[in-house]
C-alpha cells in the first residue's frame, strides 16, 4: 500500500490556482460597472473567499461554491449499504457556501442550490431526491438563511448519466459596516482553531483513492470501529453561528479562515509577511487520523490538504482570546487557542510546531 499525494489523485492545485489568478486579473476589469448603481468596490477583496459591493449603510457579498466528488462516496457508500446519506450531503453543500462567505463577516440572507445532473432520471429516487432537499434545507435553517431557489439543469454527456454536480451561491449583509472583518491582523494575535466534524467536503478525491488501496474499500474500519466511507459522510459544521455570536458579544473578529482545499496552508491566506505558528493543533478526528496511521497519506500532505480537525479559524488580540472560547462553546461549538501570530521579518508561513510541520509561502498562492 504505498502513499497518496494530492496531485496523484488528479488534482493539481497549482493549475486551479493559476486560472483563479487569471480570472481575478479580468475580473477587476469590470469593477466600473458599479458606479452606475451608484456602489463601489471596496479595496483587497479580490482573492478573499467572498466578493463585498460596498453601499451607503452596509457591505452586500457574494459567494458562488460547489461541494466537490462528495457525492461519489455518498452514491459508492449507498451501493454497497443500501444507506443515503444524501441529507448529510444537502448541509454540506450549504456549509461550503456559507462557511466561506461569513469569513468576511457576512451573515448570509439567501441561498440558492445549483444541481446539475447528466440525466432527469436522477431524481427518479424519489427518497435520494427528497433527503438531498431536506438537508439543503437544514443547512439554510443552520445558516440562519432562507432557500431562495436555485437550477436543476440535465447537462447530458457533460454530467455522468448517473451523476449530479452539487454547488450553489449566497448573498450575505454586513450591517452594522463596523463588522466587516478586514484582515488586520498583527504579531501577537492569537489564532482560535474552531473543531471540524471530519473530513468535510476538501480532500474527497484523495479519500476515494485511499478506498481503493484499502481491502475492505468503503467498509474497511477505521480507530472508532466505523466503516471509513460512512465515516467519511459525517456532515459539515456550519460556522456561521459562531462569526454572529462573536459579532453579537462585541468581539472584534481580525480574521477568519474556512479551512478547506490547501487544508492548514490556508492559515496563511493574507499576503502579509506574517508566521502563523501554531503550539497546539489538536487531534484529528478518526477518519482523518486513519488516513495517516494507515500509512495511505504522509502527515505532511494530510495537514497540507485536509481540515484535520480544525474547520475554521479565527484571529483576535490575545486580551479576547479567551472571551472568544467562551463564546464559541456557548454557541454550541468547541474551540482552542492554537498558537498566535509572530512577526516573520519579511517571510509568510504556517509552522505546525508539535509536528515538526513548515508550509512556506510559495505552496499556497491563491491571489
């Protein structure tokens, strides 16, 4: 059994990564546009996980995201178990919208799902069909949002006969303009790590190539005697909850990350030369420390790819650190001070200090 790499499962962050530069580069040249509605774009957002039009009173943003190839472990875990977990897959297509619009401190308001099949037959499975919208519903309900609509469209020989593309925008608010999170952070800061159900929706197709060098597949057992496949459909967290609760209990919020593709390299997202040095990362939860206690992902690549525990993060002054905590659980989710933010003189990184673990700025270029 030998070891995976990200970019061996078909995934080459550095050519996403290219076209996303590309993009943002003729992107910036329609920004005139919004001076007939009398808005403007507010400065350095481009390449932050959500888009801001700035108005007299409030930020609107936007945020269009798509789930990913969880939906070939939902469709290979229910082949073999007769189980859908397509309730669970509804919420995560919410938590990958919503999760990265709240990082500029939005609080989403609509949400609309895009479900893109290669064939209408798909939703023939009228029980598969009715789980996918009630978990997209519960997702919305999660994310304090209402369902607004959305696009079923049949994109035959574009989609698989038997597939479906989950994915979907939110419009958010920022009001009072004061909660806009800006990315101000300075040595000193503490970085509140904010715990993550499992894997997620980043990472899925190293997941998918990991069961197939397992001999039981998706019903090999993992370190808490679950079936990795079914392990691996566990929900995402919706982080919107807390970003309100701290909004709400006065906390000034520096910076937020939805960590997801680029896993812990995403610490690091401002250009900023900065060192993010985290002391105390936590434990991993079983589906993700399976994949490295069983040798199938390098611990480097699984923190350099996965969530490994920590779905989010948050950056304040050390004086609300705790106070930060204290919010966090209060609003039902569990979170620590994982390390803090250190001059780099000059130099951007993550250093995973109890793992012996350095990601430098040229492995994450997002902007």
């Amino acid at each position: 059994m030998g070891q995976l790499t990200y970019t061996a499962s078909g995934v080459d962050y550095d050519l996403l990564d290219g076209f996303k530069r590309a993009c943002q580069r003729a992107a910036a040249t329609t920004t005139g546009a919004l001076a007939v509605h009398g808005l403007v774009e507010p400065p350095a957002v481009r390449g932050e996980s959500a888009y801001l039009v700035e108005t007299a009173d409030a930020f609107l943003a936007h945020v269009e995201e798509g789930l990913g190839t969880k939906v070939l472990v939902a469709d290979a875990v229910h082949a073999e178990t007769g189980r859908s977990f397509y309730r669970a897959i509804g919420v995560d297509t919410v938590a990958a919208i919503v999760n990265d619009l709240v990082t500029c401190g939005a609080l989403p308001l609509t949400v609309a799902m895009h479900a893109a099949v290669g064939d209408a037959r798909w939703f023939a499975d009228a029980a598969r069909a009715a789980d996918l919208a009630a978990g997209f519903a519960e997702g919305c309900r999660l994310a304090g949002a209402v369902w607004g609509g959305g696009e079923t469209p049949a994109l035959r020989d574009v989609v698989a006969p038997d597939g479906i593309v989950l994915a979907g925008s939110a419009l958010g608010r920022i009001a009072p303009k004061a909660h806009r999170i800006t990315g101000e952070v300075r040595a000193g800061d503490a970085i509140v790590l904010v715990a993550s159900a499992g894997v997620h929706t980043n990472g899925i197709t190293l997941c998918r190539a990991a069961a197939a060098e397992l001999p039981a597949g998706w019903l090999t057992p993992i370190g808490d005697g679950r079936p990795f496949g079914e392990a691996l459909l566990d929900a995402s967290v919706v982080y919107v909850g807390l970003v309100a609760a701290c909004q709400r209990a006065g906390i000034p919020l520096r910076y937020a990350v939805h960590v997801t593709g680029h896993g812990w390299r995403k610490l690091m997202r401002l250009e900023a030369p900065l060192v993010y040095r985290i002391t105390t990362p936590g434990t991993p939860p079983p589906v993700l420390a399976f994949l490295v206690e069983a040798g199938l992902v390098d611990r480097r690549e699984a923190y350099g790819t996965f969530n490994m525990g920590a779905g989010f993060a948050l950056y304040v002054a050390p004086a609300d650190a705790e106070r930060t905590l204290a919010v966090a659980q209060a609003a039902g989710y569990r979170a620590w001070v994982g390390g803090r933010v250190e001059d780099g003189g000059g130099r951007r990184a993550v250093e995973i200090v109890p793992l012996g673990l350095v990601f430098e700025a040229e492995t994450l270029r997002v902007r």
